[in-house]
C-alpha cells in the first residue's frame, strides 16, 4: 500500500505540475483593432499570457453584410504581446469585417475569438464648394481674388485669405515665392491650391541670375558671384551642380559633371566640367528653401503645379506637410529640389498621388561623394513619428539618390502600427535606394511597384517592429547603376544590413520579381552589420548574374516555392562561408526551398517591361497559395512572380490576361 500510495501521488503531482505550466502559458485574446485605408485594412491583436511564446492568430475577412469568412494571411507576432496583420485588395468607401482567431497549444482563457469593424477611405476626394480665388502673374494683391478678371498676383496672398470650402485656381506663370498655409480646411469643404494649367510653376529660384547677370572670372574655370542672399542649390540646363565645401574640391569636380558650386556665405562660385562660363547657361540658383508649407493644417490640397528649384539652405523642400493630417499633393511636377520633392514629418492620413518626382545629375555622381551631401535626397521622404495611414501611390520617381523613404523614426502617435501603403508607383534611376523603409514601420505595405536601374531595391536596415509587406513588384536591373558598376557597392534586390542595433523586424516577400541583367550583380546580397529578426519569401523569382542568393547576415530565412536563377555560369549561392552549386545542394545544406525551382524564367519580354511568364514558362502555377493575397476565382494555381499569367473575367471563360490577380474583382 505505501508503494502505491507513492505512485498514486507522483502521477498526481506530475498532472498537477503539467496543468500549473498549462495555465501559466495559456493566451488570452484580449483585443482585436482595425485600421482602414484605400486597399488595404490593418489589424492589430493584444493578448495576454502565452508566457513561453507558441500561441498563433489567424485572421480571416469578409465584406459587410456578407455571409462567410474567407481566410487571409495569418497575424505575425512582432512582440510579447501583439500580433499584426493586412488585408489586401480591398476596395474604397467599403465596410469589412475582420475576424481573429487566437490558438494556443497551453490553450486559450476565454474566448478565442473576436471580430472587428473595418472601414476603408472614399476613393472619391471632396471639391471646395465656398468660393474660387485667383491668382495670375498679372493680377494685384490688392483685389480680393474672388473674379477671375481681378485676380491677386501671388499665391502667398490667396493662401492669407483661405478658408474652408475654397479653391485657389492658380494661373499659368511662373511665381517665384514660397507659400506657407496656416489654415486648414475639413472633410466635406478642404482648401485646395491648384493649377488652372500645366504651366502654372512654383520656382524657388532668384528671377535676376536667371535672367541673365555678369560673372566674374576668378581663374581655373571658376566663375564667381555676390549673391546678397544665401543659396545651397544651383540647377542649369545640363541638370543640378553638386555642392562643394571648399574651393579646392570645386576645382577638382571629384563628384563628376556638369559641374558644382561652392557658397561661402557671401560668394557663390561656380565651375563647369567643360569648361564654359555661366553666362552660357541657364543658372537658377535656389533663393527659397521650400516650396508650400503646410504647417499643422489639415485637408488641404495641393494639385497640378510645377514645383522646382527649391534649396537655399540645407532641407529644401517642394512641399513640405509638417504635422499635418488629412492633406494631400496631386498630379503636380516637382522637380531639382534640395532635400525631398514631399516631405511628411508627423501627420497621418496624407496621400501623395500622380505625381511626377525627379532631379538631374545625381545618378551620375559618385556614390562617396553623394552620401551624406546635399544630394542625397528623397522624391518622398517620411520623418519623426509619423501618424498612421499615409499612402503614396501612382507616382513617377527618377533621379533622386533615394526613391520613397516610407517610415518614421518613433511609434505613431496614435497606434502602434504605421499602416502606411505605398504602391502602383514607377521608379528608376536611383543610384542607391528606390524604396527606404528604414525606421518605425510596422505594416508597411509596398505592392504593385516597377523599379529599374537602382541600386537597391528595397532597403530595410533597419526596419521594426514589422511586419514589413514587399508583394508583387517587380525590380529589374537593380545594380545597373554608377554606385554598383563602378563605385564598387554590393547591389541587392533587398538590403537588410544597417549598422545599427535595432533589429530588422518580420519581412514578408511575396510574389516578386526580382530580376537583374547588371554585370555581377547578386539577386540578394544579404549583408553585415546589423541585426536581424527573420524574412519569409514565398512565390518569389529572385534571378541575376551573380548568385541568386549571397548571403553573409545570420538573419533568418524561411524561403519556398521560389524560383533560384543564376544567368550566368557559377554557384547558385553563398550561405555564411558555404558554396552551394546549385538547388539541390542548397536544399540539402539549408533545408530552405523544399519546394522551390531552379530555372530560367521565360518571361515574355522584360526588356521591353513586359514580366508576364510566357505559357512555356516554369513559372506558371508553380506558385503556393497564399489565402488574401493569390486567390483565384477559379481555382487556378499561382504562378510565380509578380505577374500572372491567366486571369478568370467576368463571364467565366477568358485566360491569358497579365493583370495581376489583386485586380480581379472576385
């Protein structure tokens, strides 16, 4: 009896042991919250417990009012006690329900599930319906702007006067001014200042040198000037001069042509690569740093203006929303500005769209010069901490050292996560970054983009607490740059290391083309320092001329179903000081890939811009289904890549489309 007595209370105790464990790691889901933009929701869970870390969210969606569910890509847990999560291919002005499931092998306290509302933005933006103000080159800022025959002549002074509900009509000119805006409109009655033509121009440049002023010949091929005013910008018709420190770096030009400039706070000194005098150019020297300023304002609107030639000090700006919500730049040409075309510091909710974005020169400097010079600047640049829910869609960017900068640099004022959307926008011509989401981001969504002829394509060092979103865009010839070619820098598809000890937070890549032709390039050059957390790519075609995946960062992988392609002879790829030949050897050496491919892509014409897989291609339904974000209305498997290759319309009978299945209405 004692024997037994002793077993009986070991088995008891252990039960017991096993249940207080169970209890100490059980979750709870304690609060599920929504965030809503054009086409695309957040979705934020809290729990509580789950002490050893095992517990998972599933997130599935519907329409409202609608009867079933359907599942989306599951939360991702980004800290202790939050999982994150999107929604994609949504459609403006609608209401959604989104559904999370809390598991738990420890189990779940309470009940497992909760479903939230989520609500998307109006596609449609509101007109200002109080009065007009005009603004001609030949009008008077004496009048009071309200007849189109009595205009005012600067747009300075409309803005004084604006009030909610009014449009600022801007005639075709040139206005050398910059305009602060210090009133806000609202929702249903903004205040918009646009341009009643395309030549409507906001120049930030001194009208006497552009017109034409004597230069004094100070030897060596420099030029020199008495400004009377202060400049760090000078642009010409053979596109932007670089901005020297000294008179001897000016003299040597190291960066490269056209030429540069050197102000010494009095004198501005000037020296062309060929040799010629200024007075054979057109000089614009920047006398004004910034372009519009809408500073703490909210739903006001900027549309189809020319911006340009902004940069007298060191932050030139075209225009610059500073914490400011609700505010948007529209269809406007902004171009050879000091620091960023649009710059958002703080603010949330703003939307810049259709715009075009450029600079001259820079692609052709040298990297080790650029960096960290006046010229290293933006077309979009995010700073501080960014509110939630700014977008930048539809947009052309070339020229500038960076593309679009996506994240701040401190948690949103109002939430946790950024939900900043970036997508459908063209880049190219960046020699180093196309997209910068560095900083605070967490869901951030990059999808739908076209970039060529960069350094980087997507450069997330550092990038937390995540996730970070990269869903079918296509880079090509990443690595087909100056900086790549000859300044002797490793281009990559993706670049996770910073040298800084904040972690690169949970990176999705999803049905992406990453293709380069660029001599020697690596499709991911996966590089030290920094710290990482882990990347997940699924239906991915990673292809260059170097190895389809060098890697050196001891970050995390979880790759499958992609396509590995190597164009040239030489091993697949390079793991932490191992050569894998091929596949298979990278396979048995990682265990990443189990279901992957390696083979060439056969697209149909990528030269031309065309990434659709030809009906040979090994690409097509090689894909793994991925619920939210490859749903076919028929069944049909993925391809890989960030084009599909067949696509169900509407009467159920038509193949062979290259739209993307995230245009589908399904």
């Amino acid at each position: 009896m004692p024997v037994r007595r002793a077993v009986v209370l070991a088995v008891l105790a252990r039960l017991l042991a096993v249940g207080a464990g169970s209890a100490q790691g059980s979750a709870q889901l304690v609060s599920v919250a929504t965030w809503g933009n054009f086409h695309a929701g957040g979705v934020v869970a809290t729990i509580a417990g789950d002490a050893d870390g095992d517990a998972s969210a599933a997130l599935a969606w519907r329409r409202a009012g609608q009867p079933a569910f359907r599942a989306a890509q599951p939360l991702v847990r980004v800290d202790s006690t939050r999982f994150v999560g999107s929604l994609f291919g949504l459609t403006p002005g609608g209401s959604w329900e989104a559904r999370v499931t809390l598991s738990d092998p420890d189990g779940v306290t309470g009940e497992p599930e909760q479903t939230a509302s989520l609500a998307t933005r109006a596609a449609r933006l509101a007109e200002p319906t109080l009065r007009t103000l005009y603004v001609a080159p030949w009008g008077d800022d004496g009048n009071a702007g309200t007849d189109p025959d009595f205009p005012l002549a600067t747009v300075q002074a409309a803005s004084d006067r604006a009030q909610a509900g009014d449009l600022v009509s801007i005639a075709p000119g040139v206005y050398r001014e910059g305009v602060a805006v210090t009133a806000s409109g609202t929702a249903a009655q903004p205040i918009v200042f646009r341009g009643a033509g395309p030549a409507a121009v906001l120049d930030g440049a001194d009208a006497a040198i552009a017109a034409g002023v004597p230069w004094t010949d100070a030897g060596g091929g420099v030029w020199s000037r008495v400004t009377g005013f202060p400049t760090g910008h000078v642009v010409t018709e053979q596109g932007r001069l670089f901005r020297y420190d000294s008179l001897a770096d000016l003299a040597a030009l190291a960066a490269g042509p056209p030429g540069g400039f050197w102000f010494d706070g009095a004198t501005l000194r000037v020296k062309f690569s060929d040799g010629s005098a200024p007075a054979a150019h057109s000089m614009q020297v920047a006398r004004l740093d910034n372009g519009f300023v809408l500073d703490g304002v909210a739903h006001v609107r900027v549309e189809n203006l020319e911006i340009r030639h902004f940069g007298s000090g060191d932050y030139g700006k075209g225009v610059y929303l500073r914490w400011s919500d609700d505010c948007a730049v529209r269809s406007c040409r902004i171009h050879e500005v000091g620091a960023a075309g649009v710059w958002i510091k703080g603010g949330a909710r703003n939307l810049v769209e259709d715009n075009e974005l450029w600079d001259t020169s820079i692609p052709g400097w040298d990297w080790n010069w650029t960096k960290g010079s006046s010229a290293e600047n933006n077309g979009v640049a995010m700073t501080d901490d960014l509110g939630r829910g700014n977008v930048v869609r539809r947009n052309v960017l070339h020229g500038t050292f960076n593309g679009i900068g996506g994240c701040g640099s401190a948690a949103p004022p109002d939430g946790f996560t950024s939900e900043t959307d970036l997508y459908d926008n063209v880049l190219y011509q960046h020699n180093d970054d196309a997209f910068e989401p560095e900083g605070w981001c967490a869901n951030v969504r990059m999808w739908g983009n076209r970039i060529e002829d960069v350094h980087m394509a997507f450069a997330v060092a550092p990038a937390a607490p995540g996730p970070t979103w990269i869903v079918r865009n296509v880079a090509w010839d990443f690595g087909n740059t100056r900086t790549s070619q000859q300044d002797g820098y490793l281009a990559s598809a993706l670049k996770i290391n910073s040298g800084y000890p904040t972690p690169v937070g949970p990176l999705l890549l999803y049905h992406n083309t990453f293709w380069s032709t660029a001599a020697g390039t690596a499709a991911l050059a996966l590089l030290d320092p920094g710290e990482s957390t882990w990347v997940r790519a699924r239906n991915n075609l990673f292809a260059g001329t170097g190895e389809a995946i060098y890697k050196v960062n001891p970050v995390l992988l979880d790759f499958d179903h992609d396509d590995l392609w190597r164009s040239t002879a030489g091993r697949l790829a390079w793991w932490e000081g191992a050569s894998f030949a091929d596949l298979a050897a990278l396979r048995a050496g990682t265990g990443q890939e189990a279901a992957g491919i390696q083979a060439p892509p056969a697209l149909v014409a990528p030269e031309a811009g065309d990434f659709t897989p030809t009906a040979a291609s090994p690409l097509v339904d090689a894909g793994m289904p991925l619920p939210g974000l490859n749903d076919s209305p028929i069944g049909d498997p993925p391809d890989l890549g960030a084009v599909e290759r067949s696509l169900l319309f509407a009467d159920g009978f038509e193949e062979g489309a290259t739209a993307r299945w995230s245009q589908a209405e399904v």
